[in-house]
C-alpha cells in the first residue's frame, strides 16, 4: 500500500506538471497548432487555415459577436456558467437532449489541449482545464484565444484567416455584420458557410446584432478588449 500511495503521488505530480506547463506557458505564447488543427490536418491530409494575431488587430465587434453569440456571461462567470448549465438541464425534459451551454473558456479548453468527443474523461479534463485557464490567465487572453482558434469554417481557424478567406480583408476591419456572420456559423462550422450563408446563418446573425446591441454595444466588454490604463 505505501508503494501504491507513492506511485499515485508521482501520476499525479506528473498530471499536475503535465497539464500546469502549458497553460502557463501559452498564457504568453502564441500557440503554434491546437489538438483541434492537428487533428484535422492528420484527418484530412490538408493544411489548414489559421493565422494568429493579437486581439489589438482584431476588431472589437468580432470579439463582442463571439460574447453575443456563445457566451454572454464571459466578463461575470468564472469559466462555468451553471445558469446556462441549470437552464440546459431544464429543456431536457421536452427535446430529450441536452443543448449545449459550453462557454468560451471551456471551448478554449477543449479546443487548444483536447480530442474530439463526449466521454466523461474529456469532460472531465475539458473543466479541469477551464479551471486553470480561469485561474491563470486573465479574460483578455482567453478571449484572444478563442479568438484566434475557434473554427469559423472548412479548414479555417481563427479570425483572422476567416476574414482574408471569406472578406478578403483583415480583422481589425471587419464590420459589425460581418463580424455577427462569422460568429452565426460557430455552433457548426463545418455545416453553415459564410460564403453560402443559409436563411438560418442570416437569421442568427441579424439575431446577434440584435444581442450586440442589447448588450451594451463595445462597452460591454470594457475592461476585457481595451484594458484602461
């Protein structure tokens, strides 16, 4: 038993250094792939889109169209929105599926270190990373992140190469409906197009435009997008 017990002390040091390492570093480094893109790009054999770039050069509406579209408690919660969670619990009962109530931070998670999937252990390790991002990075930075990674389209990673690919322009200069039309393609990327947007895709981004502005507008991410001082 107390050779078992020192064996588990070191697994879970190992777990600890394994997992801690990464988060820290990546909190100032610019991540060259994430598992997300890794996986496509072995899936597929093709390379993927996905350029990186600073949140100052990418424009405050994409990032308030992602908050509007995916997670509109960011700035309050601490990485688990459990009144989107209670809410998710609620509508079971009439579709008999859970919908989705993921935020940004445990997207960031799932996306940068993670596989594909829904067994217990992703989850798992999906909160436990949220937990250290929530912990270790400020918002801003899990903002950049999500920003920078997110799938907004087929092989396109990343606001950025989705504004060149799709408006031939780039990031810091998306528009307010433009910006809401990449975020509307985000619960499915690989299924809604930006550049063949659906009635559905149009809808929801006249819907996030709408919930931009309720919002507050850019104000509501003060503090976030444009730190003062």
């Amino acid at each position: 038993m107390k050779r078992l017990r020192v064996w588990l002390l070191w697994l879970l040091a190992a777990f600890l250094f394994v997992s801690l390492v990464p988060v820290l570093l990546l909190r100032w480094v610019p991540p060259p792939s994430t598992a997300v893109i890794l996986a496509r790009t072995i899936d597929e054999g093709q390379p993927q889109r996905f350029r990186w770039v600073p949140l100052e050069r990418i424009s405050p509406e994409a990032a308030l169209a992602v908050v509007a579209a995916e997670d509109q408690r960011f700035p309050l919660h601490a990485g688990f929105d459990f009144t989107q969670i209670r809410k998710a619990w609620d509508s079971k009962s009439d579709t008999g599926r859970i919908r989705g109530a993921s935020t940004l931070t445990q997207q960031v998670a799932k996306n940068l270190f993670l596989w594909q999937g829904r067994s217990y252990l992703r989850k798992g390790l999906e909160a436990w990373f949220a937990g250290l991002l929530e912990l270790l990075w400020p918002k801003r930075r899990i903002l950049e992140m999500y920003l920078n990674i997110a799938e907004m389209g087929d092989r396109t990673f990343g606001v950025e190469a989705a504004s060149r690919h799709y408006f031939g322009r780039s990031a810091d200069t998306l528009t307010r409906h433009q910006a809401a039309l990449l975020a509307a393609v985000l619960p499915s990327p690989r299924r809604y197009r930006v550049d063949k947007p659906t009635r559905y895709v149009l809808q929801r981004r006249d819907w996030i435009v709408k919930q931009m502005q309720q919002l507050g507008g850019l104000g509501y991410l003060e503090g976030i997008v444009a730190p003062s001082g």
